[in-house]
C-alpha cells in the first residue's frame, strides 16, 4: 500500500525557536496533503490543506504566519512552526491523498513536538 | 459545517465477542465519504473501512462491518471476534465527495477508546 513518511518522530526543541516537519509520500504523487494537530486523548484537528504550488489553505483559528506550510513537490509537504512556545506542544499528523483518485487517503506516523 | 459525534468516550468487550462503536453525523449533502480509522498506542492512523453514501449496502472488511443509516445520519461500526490487536482509538469520520475550494477534507470524531478483554 501507500507510504507516507514523516518525519521527524519525536523532537524537542526551546521555546523561540523554529521547527519543521517533512511530510514525504514515498511511492505515489500527492497533490493534496493535510496538516493535524492532536492534543493527547483528543481527535485530531485539521490544521490546514497544503496544495502543489500554491498556498496553503488554512483552517479558522490556525495562524498561518506561525505554522508555514509549503508544498513544493508533488511528494513533499512540510510544516515549520515558527517561534515555538510550551503551548505548540502536541501531536502533529500529516496525510496525502494520491493525485487522481478522492476515495485514499494515507496518514504519516506522526510527530511529537514538545517546547520547552 | 459537518459535524461528526461519537458519544461513547470509551468502550469494553471481551475477546471473541462482538462489540458496536457508535457514531452519527450532520450535513446537508448527499454525496460523502465515511470512513473509520483505528489509531493504536503507535499513534498511526490506520483505515478499517470506508463507505460511499450513494452505496445502500453497508461497507465489510473481514470482521469489520458497518450499519449505514442514511436518514438517519447514522454510522456504526460492528467488530466481530474481538481481537486483543484490536485494542485503540477509533475515530468515525467523514468527507464530502465535491472537489472544489475545501471540501476535500477530513472531519474526524472525538473518538471512542476500544480496550479488549482477554
């Protein structure tokens, strides 16, 4: 099946700093890809729609200058959370559904940001 | 806005035994998706089945099987045989099938935690 690899799993980082996740589709073209963010014991919120060459569409309450999304690939998405602070801390979900077809969509294994 | 609610926070069954996640959904269209998606301690989500509103037959993957009341926005999600693998986070969900400006995505539930028995 369908691989997205995200990446990095697990990362930690000091408040006021920058950090980006790299969302990949490994064996397919993705012209859509979707950030979550997942607070513990919750569901998951969308965050924003990331599409191929052009700006991303972001969800009402989503600061879009804090949470960069770009999609510069058919096969890679990432998500750069600008001046993290304690309260970015959580669960961030990236999936892709493949060019061509709207019934798939497949989910990376996630990434835990944790500000101190 | 689609709504999706799932009212059972969480929900026990004993292995073998066959157990009903219940969830239902708000939206004035008649052309979606629904899916159930299981996320396991590894937090991977992981698709167990998927239904198209058009199809009148309810969706089955092996022991999977969902109940699809369209009226009544209804969709549940029967797993037989409980398996102790089956022991997650379920999440019911749903898509609208128009393509165009942000329908594309995905509205998820809150979820209902599933712990199995031995």
């Amino acid at each position: 099946g369908a691989v997205v690899s995200q990446h990095p799993s697990r990362v930690i980082c000091k408040s006021g700093t920058s950090v980006k996740i790299e969302c990949r589709s490994l064996d397919f073209q993705a012209t859509t890809m979707f950030w979550y963010r997942q607070f513990p014991k919750q569901s998951l919120m969308l965050m924003a729609t990331s599409n191929e060459g052009s700006k991303a569409t972001y969800e009402q309450g989503v600061e879009k200058d804090k949470f960069l999304i770009n999609h510069a690939s058919l096969t890679l998405s990432t998500l750069t959370v600008t001046s993290a602070h304690p309260e970015d801390s959580s669960f961030y979900i990236c999936s892709a559904r493949p060019s061509g077809t709207v019934k798939k969509l497949f989910f990376g294994s996630g990434t835990q940001l944790s500000v101190l | 806005a689609q709504t999706v609610t799932q009212s059972q926070p969480e929900m026990s069954v004993q292995e073998a035994e066959t157990v009903t996640l219940s969830c239902t959904y708000d939206t004035s269209e008649s052309d979606y998706y629904l899916f159930w998606y299981k996320q396991p301690p590894s937090r991977q989500m992981i698709l167990v089945i998927r239904q198209e509103a058009y199809k009148q037959q309810n969706a089955t993957e092996n022991r999977f099987s969902v109940n699809f009341q369209k009226a009544a926005k209804s969709f549940s999600l029967k797993i037989s045989d409980s398996q102790l693998g089956d022991a997650a986070m379920y999440f019911c969900a749903y898509r609208s099938n128009r393509h165009s400006g942000g329908y594309q995505k995905v509205t998820f539930g809150t979820g209902t935690k599933l712990q199995v028995i031995p």
